[in-house]
C-alpha cells in the first residue's frame, strides 16, 4: 500500500512539474505585434480589425521614447491585440504618408478602419496612460459608439 502512495505521489509531482515547464514555454506577449503597411492592412481587411499606423523615424527622439516607455507597457501591449499594427517609417517609406494627409510631426499615430480609413490620430510623445485613453477612443470609433 505504501508502494501504491508513492507512486501516487510521484506521478502527481510529475505532472505538477510537466504542466509547470509548458506553463514557462509559453509566455505571454511582451511586445507588440507589428506589420509591415501592406500585410498590415490585408490582415486588417482579413480579420475586420481597426488599424494603429505608427509613423516614426530612427533620428526621431520622441519615437525612441514611446517604443521604449509607452510601447512597452503591459496594458498597451495589452491593448495593442485589438488592432492591427504596422510601423511605417517616414524616412524610408514616405509615399505611406500621403495616404493619410500631412504627417506633419512625428510621431504620429493614426488610427483607422479596417479599409483604412482615419478614424482617428494622436500626435507626439504620449504615456501609458495617455496612450490607452487614444486607443480606447479609437476602438469605440470604430465600434462606431
């Protein structure tokens, strides 16, 4: 009988430590997904999802800062999945700007339908939490509320 518990017991710890390592292997997003501009946008058009275009540039400082603090923030990494997200830079992929009016600062984030229409846009430098205030006025645009 005491054989029995044993044997119990180790398969248990067993399993314990199986379903611990699968946990482990399969950690949660730490970055936002993004997409070049046109599989961005046949994603989008594929899964009718709302769109956030980052324009950016590499020399750009207030870009820099919202990859590494606001991009980066567990809640908008969070908040990133209910869009599609491409990243366009405006130094090398400038006909991309014209689609979407002036781009006249960077960074500017625009914001549109699945189509690609702007539904809405947040320009400059933001927080965390400034940043999930544009992103839900965004997606209730584009829930159409």
């Amino acid at each position: 009988m005491k054989r029995y518990i044993r044997h119990i017991m180790l398969l248990t710890a067993l399993f314990v430590v199986a379903v611990g390592v699968v946990g482990v292997a399969t950690p949660a997003s730490t970055s936002i997904l993004w997409y070049d501009y046109n599989d961005g946008m046949k994603l989008a058009e594929e899964q009718n999802k709302p769109v956030m275009i980052d324009f950016g540039a590499d020399r750009c400082g207030a870009c820099k800062k919202l990859d590494e603090e606001t991009f980066t923030d567990g809640r908008v990494i969070e908040s990133s999945k209910n869009f599609v997200c491409i990243n366009v830079n405006t130094d090398k992929e400038r006909e991309i700007m014209g689609k979407y009016g002036k781009i006249r600062f960077i960074p500017t984030i625009v914001f549109t339908d699945p189509q690609g229409h702007e539904i809405h846009r947040a320009i400059g430098f933001k927080n965390a939490d400034k940043f999930l205030n544009e992103m839900h006025t965004a997606l209730s645009k584009a829930e159409g509320r």
